[in-house]
C-alpha cells in the first residue's frame, strides 16, 4: 500500500517509523527539503500543500492520503476526494477542526461539554460576553491557532482594544469564559474505516509558556473519569465518522471534563504510546485509515513520562549530550532531525517509563538536561 502524508514534519516521521516494518510505501509533500519525514522515505515530494496542482500530482503516486496538520485549505482536501482518491479523516471533519467556532458549536450541539463562547465580530461583542461571565475571557484566533499562538487574555476593559488589534490580523476571533482548570488533560481517540472504536489512557499534560512540556500517564489514572472521556470521545468519533487518531484536549474541573481543542491527527501529548502502550497511536493511525484492526491501546508499564525537548535559542541545531541519554536505563530518546533550532520549536522528545511517577519525572528533567542543542 502506497500511503501519501501531507505535511513532512515530526508527526509524519513518526509514523513512518512506527509502521515502515509493515512495508508500507510512505510519500511526503513538504514545503522543505530534507525534512524530519523526508530523511526516512525515499518518497519525498517538495512543494505547496495549499497548491492544487502539485497536490494533484502528489495524490496520483498514492492509495490512501492522510494529514499530519489541520491548516491545509479545506477545499484541497475537498479535491482530493473528488478525485476519487481516499483521504482519511475526511475534508469535513477536518474543516470542522479548523475553525475553533464551527470546532465549539459542533460540541455544543452533541451535548459535548465546553467552556462558554461566542463569536466576536466587534469590541462590543466581547463587552456583551463579560457582562454576562466576567472577566478574564480568552480572545482567540478562530483559524491557525496552536502552542498559545492565537490566544490573548483579557482581564479588563482597558485590554480589550490591544487584544482585538493583535489577533484581527489573524482573521476572525471568538472569545471564551476563562477556566481555572484544576488539570489539564487530554487522550487519543482512534476510530477505524470500518467503525471500530478505541480510546488511549487519560494523561496529565503539563503547559510552560503555553507550549506541552510534560506529559504524565499512569496505568490507574484518572478512574472517576475515564469512562465519561470515552463516552465524550466515542460519540465525538461516531457523529463524524472519523478514521484515524484523534487528539482531545481537555480541562479537569472539579471532577468534571471540559473539551477545550480538538486536533485531527496524531498528537504530542500522546508521543509517550511508542514505548508506553501495546500499539502507538501513530501505528493505531495507520491501521485506522487502512482499514486493518486496531491495536491495544492499553499500557504495558505502570507510567509513562514524557518531556519535550525544546529549542531554547534561534540558531542551527548541534545536539550533544546524546550518549549520556543513552546511559539510563528505560528512557527512550527521539530526535526529529530538525535543522534549525527555534525558541520553543519541538526538536525531539524523551520518555521514561517505569514504576513511578516523581521519580520518572525527576529522570526525564535529568536526562533532558544532558542534552545540549
């Protein structure tokens, strides 16, 4: 099967790895060469995503086509199905995701519980909004919002112009009732072609500068509400007739769920499956939009801590440290073959497993320290 990834960035790596002993043909359309996916494929096609032409192209090498991120212009997507071609998750569902509005409206209409919202078309809409909920409301980005970009806080009248001037430039903006979270969580959801339905555990994940920086799963975590995520989950699926792995943000408050974002893809805080579950979700993914059974989506170790590895400064990337990683027994380093280094840029990511919490995440800070970039 000759399976084509729009998008040639860590995600799309990942599954190639997980899945190339399957012999799988994997094809990459990248906006860069020598990306982090094109380094493992000898199928690497260079060019725009957003271009119809070279899509068109890019498509006729491949059986089935799937999407690595959620900004590629709908109406490509659209054309890739009226193609003939499959594409999987679909251009519906992934239009849906796109626009965090039409995202919260569709929630709210399954009954999906969620922080309130409305739409924001002036200074007074976002007046209107705190009359009723308070301050502070996040003004958000309703398009190509991710890692906090998008977003701004309000905690007063006198913020709301510099909030609105600063995201307008984004196209069109909501506003949503802040949440004093007790946790943020989050899981995978994965739904196969033919309809069958799986849910990876519940992690904590843990935010620095509004970017992932910790994700912490544990064998019996969160029991009082595993069962309502995967209710939220598998009805969120279901409705769509979804294919492929699913990424679910959510808040914890008060021993209740909030879904805060949905992501249409495999997902960072669910990186800890490779080495931490029966079947990763990038290997569950692909046996999704296949069409093949699914695999265990259980853990097979009491926890699981993962840390991302984050560009701390903007300059070509040197990593060094590597062979004291590699020392510590039961901790699994990734490197994504990143170029250039970024503040905040996602370069790689290590995951300890083991018996226990605290202690795993005291190793994974240990062995990120090692790594110099």
């Amino acid at each position: 099967m000759k399976i084509g990834i729009l998008g040639g960035g860590q995600l799309a790596r990942m599954i190639i790895e997980e899945n190339s002993r399957y012999g799988f043909d994997f094809h990459v359309l990248t906006k860069e060469a020598d990306s982090p996916a094109g380094r493992i494929t000898m199928f690497e096609t260079v060019g725009d995503w957003n271009n119809a032409d070279t899509v068109k192209e890019f498509i006729s090498h491949c059986d089935v086509i799937t999407l690595e991120n959620e900004f590629i212009d709908y109406h490509i997507l659209e054309c890739i199905e009226s193609s003939g071609k499959k594409l999987l998750p679909g251009s519906s569902s992934v239009k849906m995701i796109q626009d965090k509005m039409i995202q919260k409206d569709t929630l709210s209409s399954l009954g999906i519980p969620v922080a309130d919202f409305c739409e924001v078309n002036s200074e007074e809409d976002v007046k209107n909004f705190v009359r009723e909920h308070g301050y502070p409301v996040i003004l958000k980005s309703r398009t190509m919002g991710y890692d906090g970009k998008g977003n701004a806080k309000i905690e007063n009248e006198e913020g709301i112009h510099s909030a609105m001037e600063m995201l307008s430039k984004r196209g069109k903006l909501m506003c949503e009732r802040f949440i004093d979270f007790d946790k943020e969580i989050a899981t995978q959801a994965v739904r196969s072609s033919a309809g069958e339905f799986r849910m990876y555990p519940v992690v904590e994940t843990i935010q620095e500068h509004h970017i992932c920086k910790y994700v912490i799963a544990e064998e019996n975590g969160f029991p009082e509400i595993r069962k309502q995520a995967e209710e939220i989950s598998r009805k969120l699926l279901e409705s769509m007739s979804y294919a492929g792995v699913m990424g679910i943000e959510m808040f914890l408050c008060e021993g209740k769920i909030l879904v805060n974002e949905l992501a249409p893809r495999v997902h960072n805080s669910g990186h800890y499956t490779i080495e931490a579950c029966g079947c990763s979700q990038f290997e569950n993914h692909i046996r999704a939009i296949a069409g093949l059974p699914l695999g265990n989506t259980e853990l097979n170790v009491p926890a699981a801590v993962m840390i991302n590895i984050l560009g701390k400064a903007d300059m070509t990337a040197d990593t060094r440290g590597i062979s004291e990683v590699m020392k510590m027994d039961n901790v699994f380093l990734h490197l994504y073959g990143k170029k250039e280094s970024r503040v905040g840029r996602k370069l790689g990511h290590i995951t300890a497993t083991g018996e226990e919490t605290e202690s795993l995440l005291k190793r994974a800070a240990e062995a990120r320290g090692f790594l110099a970039i």
